[in-house]
C-alpha cells in the first residue's frame, strides 16, 4: 500500500518560536495532502487542504499566517507552525491522496510540545 | 450538520466476545463511510469503509452495517482480541475520497483477555 512519512516524528520547542513538520508521500505522487490536528483524546479536526501547487484552503477558525502550508511538490507538503504558544502543542497528522487512489493514506503524526 | 456522531465512547469487550460501535449522520450528501483504527501515538489507519448503496460490507472479521433511511451506519468486530485493542473513529465525507473527511468523536476499545 501506499506510504506517507513525516518527519519530525515529535518535537518540542520553546514559546515564540517556529516549527516546521514535513509530510512525504514515499512510493506516490500526491496530489492532495490534508493537515489534521488532534489534541490528546479528541478527535481528527481538518486544518487545512493543499494541492500542489497552489494555495491551501484553510478550515473556518484556522489561522492561515499561523500555519502555514506549503506543498511545492507531488511528493512533499510542509506545515510550519509560526510563533507557537503552549496552545498548540498537538499532534499533527497529515494524509495524501494520489492518483489512481481512492483513499487518503495517513502519516504517523507529529507530537508537537510548545513549552 | 457537518458532525458525525459516534457512541459509545468507550467500550470492553471480553476476548472472543463482538465489538459494536455506531454513528449516525446528518447531511444527506455525505456518500462515503470509512473507519479508521489508530493505535496511541500512531496516525490513523483505514479499516474498512462503505458507500450507501450497499447495506452491509464485511472484510475478515470487521463488518460495517448501513441503514441509509436512518441514516446510521456501525461497525461490528467478531471474535475481538487483545489486538484489536485501539480507538475506532468513524468518519463521512461527499463526493469522493479526495474531499474533506469529517470524523466521528472516536471509541476506545479494550479488548479484555
């Protein structure tokens, strides 16, 4: 099947500061990549969807200069968390889509800790 | 009218024993019906989904149920074990695969040995 990474797997940084997650699709081209976030025992809530190529489209309440989404390539989708708080602190998920797909495969998740 | 709502929020089951959890939906237009297994720190996996055109759908030992009228859908895990130990989510979505999946609040299965 198909298989997406990313990369941290966590990380922890301190209040102010800029994270970058990473989200590889490694045996297919990605057309679509998804950002889910997850807070400890809650559910999957979308934050953003990006094509490649062009501009992410953010879900009501998500602040795009916040997170913010690049996806340059089929094959590697960016979130950067700018200036996090505590607040943040989450786990990150990303999906992909490919061509030829029916389904969004999911990556492992990034524990993000903002202290 | 976006929400999928999911229940029970936790549930035990003896080792052996069946595992049910529902949802139920609001929008009409969603036509795709996934579940996802996720294990703690791990992201979520597909299990097995259903579109509404079909009642039922069954893969090994994990079958979804459909009732489009009622507009409620669940999943039953037989012959549950130790292993199937997880958090379930259902989710929804319309169009396609490719749109926004909307998911359900998430059930925390222990399989009791």
């Amino acid at each position: 099947g198909a298989v997406v990474s990313q990369h941290p797997s966590w990380v922890i940084c301190k209040s102010g500061t800029s994270v970058k997650i990473e989200c590889r699709s490694l045996d297919f081209q990605a057309t679509t990549m998804f950002w889910y976030r997850q807070f400890p025992k809650q559910s999957l809530m979308l934050m953003a969807t990006s094509n490649e190529g062009s501009k992410a489209t953010y879900e009501q309440g998500v602040e795009k200069d916040k997170f913010l989404i690049n996806h340059a390539s089929l094959t590697l989708s960016t979130l950067t968390v700018t200036s996090a708080h505590p607040e943040d602190s989450s786990f990150y998920i990303c999906s992909a889509l490919g061509r030829g797909y029916n389904e969004q495969f999911f990556g492992p998740g990034t524990r993000l800790t903002v202290l | 009218q976006q929400q999928v709502k999911q229940s029970p929020q936790s549930l035990i089951v003896q080792k052996g024993g069946i595992s049910i959890i529902n949802c139920a939906y609001e929008n009409t237009a969603f036509d795709y019906f996934p579940w996802y297994q996720q294990f703690p720190g791990k992201g979520p996996a597909l299990l097995i989904a259903i579109r509404p055109d079909v009642s039922e759908k069954k893969e090994g030992r994990f079958t979804i149920s459909f009732n489009k009228s009622a507009k409620q859908f669940s999943l039953h895990i037989m012959d549950s074990q130790p292993g199937d130990s997880a958090t379930y989510f259902c989710a929804a979505s319309s169009g396609s695969s490719a749109s926004k999946i909307i998911f359900g609040s998430g059930t925390r299965l222990s399989i009791r040995p």
